[in-house]
C-alpha cells in the first residue's frame, strides 16, 4: 500500500518510522507526552510508560501539520524468535473516532511486512481494546492477566506476505 491509501478525508498524515536513537528530541518528546496522557492520566494507570523498551523499538509516528496524531512502537524479532511484536497504539484525543488508528495498523502491517515479510504479529491488548485488534485479524491467546492493574490480553495474528 502507498501512503495515498491512508488519507483521511482532506487530512494526509506525515509518516515518521525511526530508531529511538534517530528520533528527534521533539518527536521522542510529544510520543512520551501522547502515552503518558493515554495511558497513565486518562486511564488513571499508575505504571511507569516509559519503560526502557523504547531504544530496542522502532517507532512509528503519524503527523498532521507537525502535530502528533497517531504513534505506535514495534519490536523485530531477534535472533531465535519467530514474530514481531507491536505495542503502544495511541491516537491523540482530538483525532480520535476519526480513523487514524486504522491508519496506523495498516502502516505497521506494511512496514512489517517490507521489512520481515510472513510472520506472527503479537500485542498485549487492553480486554476493553480487544474488537479493535480483532478487526484487524487478531485473535485471543490464553488468559486474560492484570497488567498496570488493568486486564489484558495477548493477541497474535499471522501476516503473510502479499504475492
């Protein structure tokens, strides 16, 4: 898929995919903002989001105008394992509802299936965010447990690559 299919009525998002260490410090900055709003504050969690994970990630970052509306983090497979994992799927509260997070899932399912090809996809998943992954192929694996005190679930869906 080209970036003209991610184009939300008259908005065009600017996709931004880097390392941690490539990553502007405005950039790093407004993604750490957008999650800690999200997760911690909205969702009144009480955990540390930024949790040491981030300079082992690949960060991708959907702008409109400069402004951050959608982030989204993922993990490539090291050596020995056999899936990508994907976390941190945030849409900013003022573009929510608006199709952005679709967005962004289609973005990272392109940019993994560029970068690995076939594989397994793999999230925790808030149980209140679970029809948002299934959507997108996902599907329950195990038993939901507590995560920052909150039930979660973790969601694997298989991505092959398109001939």
């Amino acid at each position: 898929m080209t970036d003209e299919n991610y184009v939300h009525e008259e908005t065009q998002l600017d996709w931004l995919y880097q390392s941690f260490d490539d990553l502007d410090r405005r950039d790093l900055y407004a993604a750490l903002a957008l999650r800690q709003h999200t997760f911690v504050v909205e969702q009144k969690l009480n955990y540390q989001d930024a949790d040491w994970e981030d300079p082992y990630a690949m960060h991708l970052l959907g702008k409109a105008e400069g402004e951050l509306v959608v982030y989204g983090r993922l993990f490539m497979p090291h050596e020995g394992e056999d899936h990508v994992r994907i976390g941190r799927i945030v849409t900013a509260p003022a573009f929510r509802g608006e199709g952005f997070g679709d967005q962004l899932m289609h973005k990272l399912f392109d940019i993994i299936e560029e970068k690995v090809g076939s594989c397994r996809v793999v999230l925790s998943s808030q149980v209140s965010m679970q029809k948002f992954y299934e959507k997108y192929g996902f599907q329950a694996h195990g038993d939901t447990y507590l995560e920052a005190g909150t039930p979660h679930v973790r969601m694997v869906r298989m991505l092959a690559k398109a001939a």
